[in-house]
C-alpha cells in the first residue's frame, strides 16, 4: 500500500527545489537579456515548464506569461 504522507512530502520537497531554482534562473536570464538588450523591461515573456515523470508516463505542460513590469 502507498504511504500518502510520504508521497505528499516527498513531492512538496520536490516542487520547493524547482520552484526555487527555476525562479533563480528565471530571474538571472532576465536580467541578462535587459542588460544585453534582448528584450525591454516592458515585454511579457510566454514561459513553459515540462514535467516529465517517464517510469509513470507523466508528461504535463505548463504554459503562462511573466509580466517584467
């Protein structure tokens, strides 16, 4: 049988590491790219996040926008 607490905690712990690194990296990118002149601070970026779980076959999508002012 499946320990559900174990499950949820070992998920939320998960999801807390690439919540965070993928802020840091998000947040550097930007940053490059304005000083760089890529992109101008008052552009919305589509961003996309896959998550792939291949020993279940879970392959979800998560498509927004980020506003940079």
């Amino acid at each position: 049988m499946l320990n559900e607490d174990v499950l949820n905690i070992e998920i939320r712990k998960f999801l807390k590491k690439v919540g965070i690194t993928c802020q840091r990296e998000i947040e550097k990118s930007v940053r490059n790219a304005v000083n760089d002149s890529m992109i101008t601070k008052d552009q919305i970026l589509e961003a996309t996040v896959v998550l792939e779980i291949p020993t279940v076959k879970l392959k979800y999508i998560v498509a927004g926008k980020i506003r940079l002012e």
